[in-house]
C-alpha cells in the first residue's frame, strides 16, 4: 500500500513541478511567472521530502523557494515603471524551437547511453549533523559569496529603476 501511496505522490510532484516550470515559461505577466516559479521550487521540495532528502528539502524551501523567490519579486516591483511593463512579450520563435530540439535530442542520446556504475552504499546514512558540519565548515565561502552576489543584484536593481538621468 505505501509504495502505490508513494508513486501516486509522485508523479503528483513530478506533474507540479514540470506543470509549473511550463506556466513559468508561457505566462506573459513576469509576476506571474515569479509565482509559479515559486510554485516550482515547493513541488521540488516536497520531491525531496519523498526521497528522505530533508535537509535538502528545508534547504530548498528556507533558500529557493522563500529567499530567491521573495528576491525575484522584489526585483520585479523595484524594477517596473509602468503597469504594461509587467507583461513580456510571448513569441515562441524557430531559434527556441531548434534549441529545444537540440537539448531534448541531447537527454535522449545521454539517457540511453547512460551506464550507471557499480557504487557500494555505505553501512549507514550520514545524518543532518554531520552534512551540516561539512557544509559549515567546508562550503562557507562559497554560501557568503552567494549572498554578496545577491545583494548586489538587488542594489542594482534598486539603482536602475531610478527616474532620470543622474545614474
């Protein structure tokens, strides 16, 4: 009953994330599409959530989904003069229709090929504690940086909004 259970959840998920991730790209309102962006990345989380994964599922929905998202909507309002500037054109042209076709054509040629190789798990799971001791003690600079890159953009932002011309 629970692996019937889990595959229904699933493919629930799975549906969400691509369905959202779709709806990112074809609404014309980049509000919009800032909220299924955001619809992603908790579908994303909740499949973390289903692989035992979380960490990475409190990551995802602490960074991505509250962080990132409440950045891109600042952004996008700091950023909009007018009303009619939140609506982007939508023009599905033959370049993306080419690039799509080449990327969907490069996942089927690695998927087929893929030989996945022998791995030996390891007794027991490292827990919590010992990935965030790793991720705090070996990974911190890339984290701060990370967060310098954004605060620059939003300062950018901030300052290329501004009316005139004493940029």
């Amino acid at each position: 009953m629970s692996e019937s259970v889990n595959g229904v959840v699933f493919f629930m998920l799975a549906f969400a994330t691509i369905g959202g991730a779709l709806m990112m790209l074809a609404t014309r309102n980049v509000v919009h599409a800032a909220y299924w962006l955001l619809e992603t990345m908790l579908a994303t989380a909740g499949l973390y959530l289903l692989l035992s994964a979380e960490f990475l599922a409190l990551v995802q929905v602490l960074v991505y989904a509250g962080a990132v998202s409440v950045l891109v909507l600042f952004v996008i309002m700091l950023t909009l003069r007018r009303r009619s500037d939140a609506i982007r054109p939508f023009e599905p042209g033959l370049g993306g229709a080419i690039v799509a076709a080449l990327f969907l054509g490069a996942v089927y040629l690695a998927l087929t090929r893929f030989v996945a190789p022998a791995v030996e798990m390891p007794a027991t799971a490292p827990g919590v504690v010992e990935f965030g001791q790793i991720m705090f003690t070996e990974w911190a600079l890339p984290f701060e940086i990370a967060s310098l890159v954004l605060l620059v953009a939003l300062v950018a932002a901030v300052w290329w909004s501004r009316e005139g011309e004493d940029r």
